[in-house]
C-alpha cells in the first residue's frame, strides 16, 4: 500500500508507545547500578580486555535485535524514529553520555505503482510489484525515481551495461526495459544509462533464492543530502531547490521500479525477437535450466506507472560517548546505521545488537574501574539506505574536528548475512586486525581461534580495501581522511533489502545461536579497545607501503610500460623510508615504561603523525567529476570500464575516452597528483617542514 504520513491515528498511538518506552527507560536506568557488579581495583588493559570477551551474551543480541525489527522502519518514519528512542534509551540506562543529532534532509517515499503485461494475443496481465502478504511495509521502489508512466515493447538488457547494449544490436528507444542486478554498476548508472540509450523506463530486478522478494534501494548518485551537497543539512541553513541543476544531476532521467525474479521471468519467457547472445542464457537461476532464449524487444508490451514523492524529513543519528581519562581529544568511532528498507534483521540492525551489546559490555568495564585513555563514541546513523546521509551530514558538519581529532572509525553493517568472516581496512590497521582475531573463538569452528579459520579459508590474510561507497565508511575515509575498517560474516545473503529480512529469517538461515554476532561484536569492540587504550597507536604504515607498491607494480603491468610511474615510485620509497623510522620509534616508546611528562609527550606526538598521515592522501580538488571524493588511494570508479580499484583518478583517466595525447597528458597528471599525495602521508609521518 502506499506510504502515508497523514494518519493522525497513528501518530497519536506513536507518541504514546513513545512516552511508555521513555518511562521503561528511565525505570532500567534506575534499576541498572543495583544489578552491575560493584567495582573492583584495575588491574590492567588485559584484564579489562579479558572481561569484554567474557561477558559477551548471545541472548541479549537475541532480545535487541527481536525488539529492532518488530516493524519496518525506514528513515523519517515515525516507527525509524521508535528505533531511535530504543537505542537512546538503551545508552542512557547503561549510565553512558547520550545524545542525538538531527538533521534535515530529503528523502524520497512511493504513492503508487502499476505494472501490467500485454501480450501479442490481447491478454492483459497485472504484475504484482509487492512480495505477498507484506502489506505493512512500504512498497517495493526505488528511493528519488523521478515519476513517469512508459508504455511500450519489453525487452530483455541483461546487466544494463554498454556492452549489453552492443550485444543486444537492436534499437531500444521507447522500450521499457528489464536489467539484472549486477556488482558491476550503481542502480544509478543502470538507470542513467538505459536513459541515454533511449529506453523510457527500467525494471530492475535480482536473482536469488527468493524469487518473491523484491530490493528495495537507492537510485541517487553520489552521497549524502541531495539539497546539501557539501555542508550539512541542518533544519536551519542553506537548501538548494529541487530544480537546482546541482539537484537534478543526482537523480536519473526516466522512471524505475524493483521487482521480483518471478515477475521478470514471465516477462522474459514472453519474449520473441533477438535470439539471447550466448553468455546471457545459463546465468538466468529460474529459467528452468533452459536460460533465456529470446530477448525483445516485444512483441510484449509493458504499461508501466511509478508516482513518488521527494520531501524534507528529519532524520536522527544517535550517540554515545564514553570519555577519554588522559587523551579526551582523542577520538575512537563505532559506528552502525539503523534505518531500514523493511524489517532490516541482517541489513542493518544485526550490526545495531551487536553495538548494543559493546555499549552494555563497555559500562560493565566502567563499573570494573576502567575508563578509556581516549574518548570512544559508539554512533546510530540514520538514512543510509538513502545514500549514508546520516554519517554525511555529521562527516560534513564535524570535518574539521575530524580530521584534527579522529583515531579511526570502525564500521559494521550487516554483522551476520551467513558464514564466512570479511574485512576491509586502510592497511596501516591490518596487524591490529591480525592480532584481535586470534583471540576470539570462531563461530562456526569448535576448537579453532578466528584468524586460523579465516587464514585457511583465503590461504592467508585476506583484508580487503575501502574504495567501495555502500555503507558509512565512505565519507569517513574518502571524504575525511580517517583510517577505518569495515567487518561482516558472510559474503551476501538472498534476503537482502526485501521483506524477507526478518528476525525468522536470522533465526533460521543468517546465525540462529547469534554466535556470528558474537564473535563479529568481539573483533569490533575488542580493536576499538586496543585503539583507545594503547599508549602507543597500534598503525603500521609499512603494510601502506607494500600496498602502495603492490598498486604501481599493477599499473605498470595495466599501461605497459608506456609512461613513467618515477613520480609515483619516487614517492612511495620516501614513504617507505618514513614508514620504517616511525615503526622503530613506535617500538621503542612501546618499551619505554616512564611516566614522566617528557614521555607522555613524545607518545602524543608520535600518534599524532600516526593518526593524521590517512590526512595526506586527501586532495582538496577531489577526484575529476566527483569532487567531494578527496582520497587519491581509495575511492569510487568514474567509469565502468576501470580496471583497477585503487587509484581511482588515474583509473578514470585510463578509460576515460579522446584522443591518445590528450588521455596520456590526463594520466600523466593524475599521476603526479597521486605521487604528492604519497609524499604529504610521508612528509605528516615524519612530522617535520621540508
């Protein structure tokens, strides 16, 4: 059913369930110091770390997560807002600093849609665009589709891409047209696309074992607040109109609709015309092993209707904070989005349990004695589903504290999608990762240790990079400059963004003794304690420097030798150079057991370079077309064709189309942009002016 806001009803019940659960709230925060364990002498960081592994509860993550996903509640709803005050309360009664941070921001909601097949006998069908019985979550769409009806023939375009296009042959302007999802292109693209191809609207849909389900998401591009792009989207400040050109460029030029492999199927089997190239035909899962034989377009027609609505909502990050006893300035983010396209049990809140149970595990700490050498600040993002507009909005609004002030953030989204453990880092965080994962028990393994079933399973260490934009790590790294890590069980699981995303399908398939998100909620709590509790910053920027090389031996290979990477070798060994003379001073104040003033001092400046150095890779003027990207080592793709995922202007401009002088001057400049920005991380970790 379509998406309202106008139900006075509803709201009146809303705003009570609010006030009874604020009352519930402060009654366990009374009730919570009776119950702590009264507090005992320090010991030591270890001791302190051995209890957070010890009281981790399964049960608890059960009960949050149960709790979380009892409605649908995507941003700025009343029931997104319910999930808010529950993680708020939840801070409060563990006795922590809370705080919520709103913001307002434009976000997008359906009001009706339409979809019908007209056969070549006369026979009109209507498609289901909804997964049945799931009439209380909003329906399927995608977020900031324009509004538009198309009729016309259907035809088949596999994954949407250029050289679909070309493989297909035939003229699809007019069309309405039928695209897979693929890891290859943004929805956005698929759409942008299909748009300047001709094609009047898009129909999107995923393969899977759900073939009912329906993904919801996002079809802007970029990140972040379409009406502030670059500044936060506070309720009083500058907003561009909707007709802005800035605007308007986000969004796609035609319609698009989510829907279900079953729905696409018996669109596909009606077609005749272009007999499917080859490679298409096997990789359709519900084609009864036959594939897909003929392509469109027509002779089916598809009537396809899609009204939605794009307006200001408010939306609600919430935080944490547990401060810092010696380095208060200092600062180690947590962090996890909350809002969801329907029930949203892996996809986000498996990662909001397990950052509740770390909040409830950190204040048993407290109450043991501990507190924190530096503040650590456990934060609920709202709106990511949109484009992780809440985590932008607050990067934008806090950027420059940030990057004078910020350790690391560690990010988790979907905690527990199925077995399997995955994760992405900057480098100079990858022996930390090592280090943690051999202390926490694997979940799915008796009797083996974390790193020893996720080593043998890859042959090795196997963490990968952050230049993919799909969750709250992005604006963090490649628009702030702060390291960060990214960490989830399982590879991707057939649920996703549909209403099947329930706490049954978590019970049953994703992890149904909560062991994943224990062991994920371990990783995850127990680095941030290493980060804010010793003297010494746990970064090795020597593993940057074999990443680095590692990255322009690859681009030699990719441009043959045909123009010079100096700049960029030249670079990388001075970084070397200053990555090995602080490691060694790091390992000698590691040592140094004075706690004379004089040492304190040298370790606070040692971890200043140590933490500002991520800063050097930051380009003020961005990357070529995507501006607000500034990091010249990770960051998205411009183009399809890219080759490579590091490097991200260069790789533009090796695909980028015109003539050979005029790519090889854009390459050559690129390449020199990226050798300065390795000597200013160089130039930072040695602290010193030139």
């Amino acid at each position: 059913m379509p998406f309202s806001t106008k139900q006075p009803t509803c709201t009146l019940l809303f705003i009570l369930s609010l006030s009874l659960a604020t009352l519930f709230a402060t009654t366990l925060r009374r009730r919570h110091h009776h119950f702590l364990p009264h507090p005992t002498p320090p010991t030591s960081t270890h001791h302190y770390r051995n209890a957070f592994l010890s009281t981790a509860n399964n049960s608890t993550i059960a009960a949050h997560l149960r709790h979380l996903t009892l409605h649908p509640h995507l941003a700025g709803t009343p029931p997104s807002l319910s999930t808010a005050v529950y993680v708020q309360s939840h801070f409060q009664s563990l006795g922590l600093t809370t705080h919520l941070t709103n913001f307002s921001t434009l976000l997008s909601y359906p009001k009706h849609s339409s979809l019908s097949l007209h056969l070549k006998n006369g026979t009109v069908l209507p498609l289901p665009l909804s997964e049945p019985q799931n009439d209380v979550v909003v329906m399927p769409y995608h977020a900031y589709s324009p509004s538009g009806s198309a009729y016309g023939k259907a035809v088949f375009l596999n994954y949407g891409r250029d050289q679909d296009y070309y493989a297909l042959g035939v003229e699809v302007k007019g069309c309405v047209g039928l695209v897979r999802r693929g890891s290859e292109m943004s929805r956005y693209e698929v759409v942008a696309n299909a748009a300047a191809h001709g094609v009047s609207a898009v129909l999107m849909y995923t393969e899977g074992d759900y073939k009912q389900g329906v993904e919801r998401g996002t079809v802007m591009k970029g990140l972040g607040d379409p009406v502030s792009p670059g500044w936060a989207g506070l309720e009083v400040g500058e907003k561009l109109d909707l007709d802005d050109p800035r605007v308007m460029e986000k969004f796609p030029g035609v319609p698009s609709l989510p829907v279900s492999e079953e729905v696409a199927e018996s669109i596909i089997m009606s077609l005749e015309g272009v007999r499917a190239p080859y490679a298409w035909r096997g990789d359709f899962k519900s084609g009864g092993g036959s594939g897909i034989k003929r392509v469109g377009p027509g002779p089916t027609m598809l009537n396809f209707t899609y009204e939605g609505e794009r307006k200001m909502a408010t939306i609600h990050n919430v935080f944490a904070v547990i401060k810092g006893s010696e380095e208060p300035d200092r600062f180690v983010l947590l962090g996890n989005h909350r809002d969801a396209w329907t029930y949203g049990a892996v996809d986000p809140n498996s990662g909001t349990s397990a950052l509740l149970d770390i909040a409830r595990r950190y204040a048993l700490l407290m109450r043991m004695g501990w507190n924190p050498r530096r503040t650590i600040v456990l934060c609920s993002w709202d709106a990511e589903e949109f484009g992780m507009i809440g985590s932008t909005e607050w990067v934008e609004q806090n950027l420059l504290n940030l990057g004078s002030k910020a350790v690391a953030y560690l990010n988790v989204d979907c905690a527990a999608q199925g077995p399997g453990f995955f994760a992405s880092a900057t480098p100079q965080l990858d022996d930390l990762l090592v280090e943690v994962t051999k202390k926490i028990r694997d979940p799915d393994s008796e009797n083996l240790y974390l790193y020893e079933s996720w080593t043998a399973s890859n042959k090795g260490v196997n963490i990968e990079r952050l230049s993919r934009v799909d969750s709250d790590f992005a604006p963090f790294l490649q628009h702030a400059g702060v390291p960060s890590v990214d960490l989830y069980f399982g590879s991707e699981f057939p649920v996703y963004h549909t209403a099947f995303d329930s706490y049954d399908w978590m019970k049953k398939f994703g992890d149904p003794l909560f062991h994943r998100h224990i062991a994920v909620a371990g990783v995850w709590g127990l680095v941030a304690l290493h980060l804010a509790d010793d003297p010494v910053l746990p970064f090795n920027y020597l593993s940057y420097a074999t990443e680095l090389l590692k990255y322009k031996d690859v681009l030699n290979t990719l441009l043959e030798g045909a123009i010079s990477l100096h700049p960029i070798s030249s670079a990388i060994q001075e970084f070397t150079a200053a990555a090995i003379e602080i490691e060694e001073e790091a390992k000698k104040l590691r040592l140094d057991q004075n706690l004379d003033e004089f040492s304190v001092l040298r370790r606070r400046m040692l971890n200043d370079r140590l933490m500002i150095a991520e800063r050097g890779f930051l380009d003020s003027e961005g990357l070529p077309g995507r501006q607000w990207f500034k990091h010249l080592i990770y960051g998205p793709r411009g183009s399809t064709e890219n080759k490579i995922s590091f490097f991200p202007g260069i790789a533009d401009a090796i695909s980028q189309v015109s003539n050979e002088e005029e790519r090889k001057a854009t390459i050559r400049h690129e390449i020199w942009r990226v050798a300065r920005a390795i000597q200013r991380a160089a130039s930072a970790l040695r602290g010193e002016f030139t």
